[in-house]
C-alpha cells in the first residue's frame, strides 16, 4: 500500500511539473482574439438581421426551444455562480437570468457585442444578477475571480479559439471543485467516403478563414480536457425534436448577405461539421492527493446526477 501511495504521489507531483511546463507551451497569439472581436464589431448588423441576438448555427425555428434545452442540458442548479464564456450581446445570458436565480458573468471580446449587452441588461432590469466584461476568454483570471463559479459554458464560442488548450485550462482555474465545463460546438466531420476528405477540409478552411475560427477535431479536444484532469461526463449530439430544427438555412442568408464562405457548388459541397455537446466536471479531489479516486469520483458523480434527475422537482420553469 505504502508503493501505491508513492506512485500515485510522485505521479502527481510528476503531473505538477508538466502542467507548469504547459502554460509555457500554450503561450498564444493575441492578435487572433483581437481579430474575432474586430470581426463582430465589422458584422454586428449583418448577425443581428439575420440570426437575431442569439448566434448560434445549430438553432430551433423558435429559438426559445434551443434557449429552453441548453437550461436542461447544462444542468442549471439554484443559486449557482456561472460563467459565459464567449457571450456575444448576451441573450443566452439574460434568458438564464430571467428563468433561473443565478448570477451569471460574462466576457466578450468584441466592443460592439459589450456595448449592447450592457444596454440589454439594463433593459431587463437585470443588472444585479447579470454582468458582462469586455475581454479576452483565454485570461480570465484576469476578470474574474479564480475558483468561483459552478459552471462554464460555452455556446458556439469554443471554436473561436485558437489555443484551446490554454482556454481548457482558464475554464479549469474559474471552477470550483465539482465545478461543470460545458461546450456546445461545431467539429470536424469524419468522411464516410475517401473522395469527401479534401472537400470537408476545403470548408472547414472557408469556415476558419471567414469567421475567424477553427474547427476543432473532437478527439483532439477530448483528450486534452481529460489530460488537464476534467472527467468526461457526457458526449452527445444536440437532442432536438427534428420538427424544432432550424435547418441551417439561416447561415445560407448569412452568407448570401456578407459573402463569407459561401456555397459556390451545392451539387459537389459536403457538410463539413457536426454539432455536440460536452459536459466534463473538475473533480472534488485534488489531483496532487486523491488520484486513487478517480474513477469513483466519477461514478458518484453520475449516481447523484441521475437522482437528482430521477427523484427532484422541476428545478425551473422556462415559461413566459
């Protein structure tokens, strides 16, 4: 037992080391979130008259339903302290806020996108409850308090990064133990035919290139969530009634308007994407004490989940 322990305590302190030796390695360029914000400030109007305040691809006809879902699915509890990482004019943000009790922060790199979520907030009388920094999501020490928040989430901003392993590790750092990561994104599609490769990689760079992107491969970034300690509670496509989907043909208008990627052959395009979501937890335990509990620490976790979901109350009403 004695052996175990060392193991497990040098594996740790092994772990220690190289995750400080990370923080070198993910050193980013800013200049590629300054290029986002640039971006939303260039296509405010355009995004604003063709998806409305809430911009996300994967959406319902009424975009209320996909609202109502993502409250579910992102496991929303009273009184939490959450954080929306990438949160445009903030209308996820405000929504929670008018059907929940949290309090909600929130950043944005565009300056236009920070202007009008502010004029937003205070319109819904919200300004207590929901409150919004205009800023880089790679440095969020830097805004926010370190260690505060039950959950993180991410709708459709995720992509945007281009060190999504620094991103990973300032969602880390802004959790609590038993904290909840939550990603909804657009991945690289995996070819069912050979002749399909290069035209999903052809998309995905007009993805990339036009909207200030990258598409992330999804086992690329599940491994690095699992590599920084998360424990991987759920990997999913969107579950939506087909009847509530909205079927992409907002983004055509979007692109028909600006001229960003747009469809040059619809008889040769391929989808290049599909759409997830990921739910992962920061573990109770420190990782430099308890690796030995790994695995039980996930298994309680599911177990308290699903009675909390088999045997409570409706948690919220998404009415009104």
């Amino acid at each position: 037992m004695n052996e175990i322990k060392f193991r497990l305590s040098s594996l740790a302190r092994s772990r220690s080391k190289s995750s400080d030796q990370s923080e070198i390695e993910i050193a980013y360029d800013r200049s590629h979130a300054e290029s986002v914000g640039q971006f939303y400030d260039t296509y405010h109007d355009q995004f604003m008259k063709v998806y409305g305040d809430v911009i996300q691809a994967f959406r319902t006809k009424d975009i209320t339903d996909l609202l109502n879902h993502q409250i579910k699915a992102i496991g929303f509890q009273h009184g939490q302290r959450v954080l929306d990482a990438g949160c445009g004019t903030a209308a996820p943000a405000i929504y929670f806020a008018r059907r929940t009790d949290l309090i909600i922060d929130a950043i944005t790199i565009s300056k236009v996108q920070y202007d009008v979520a502010n004029q937003k907030i205070d319109e819904a009388g919200l300004r207590d409850r929901v409150r919004i920094r205009h800023g880089d999501y790679h440095e969020l020490k830097e805004y926010f308090d370190a260690g505060a928040y039950d959950i993180v989430y991410f709708l459709e901003s995720f992509g945007h990064s281009t060190a999504k392993r620094r991103l990973i590790k300032a969602s880390w750092d802004m959790l609590k133990p038993g904290g909840t990561l939550y990603v909804k994104d657009l991945f690289t599609r995996i070819p069912l035919r050979r002749e399909h490769e290069e035209k999903i990689r052809h998309e995905i760079r007009k993805i990339n290139q036009a909207y200030r992107y990258e598409v992330a491969d999804l086992n690329a970034v599940l491994d690095d969530l699992r590599a920084h300690g998360f424990l991987l509670t759920s990997l999913k496509a969107v579950e939506l009634d087909l009847d509530q989907f909205e079927d992409l043909a907002i983004s055509n208008e979007f692109q028909e308007l600006t001229g960003l990627a747009l469809i040059q052959d619809w008889n040769e395009y391929v989808f290049p994407v599909d759409f997830f979501e990921i739910k992962c937890m920061k573990p109770e335990f420190s990782l430099s004490e308890r690796l030995d509990r790994h695995f039980l620490q996930n298994r309680y976790h599911a177990h308290h989940e699903y009675k909390a979901k088999a045997f409570s109350p409706t948690h919220f009403s998404v009415c009104c």
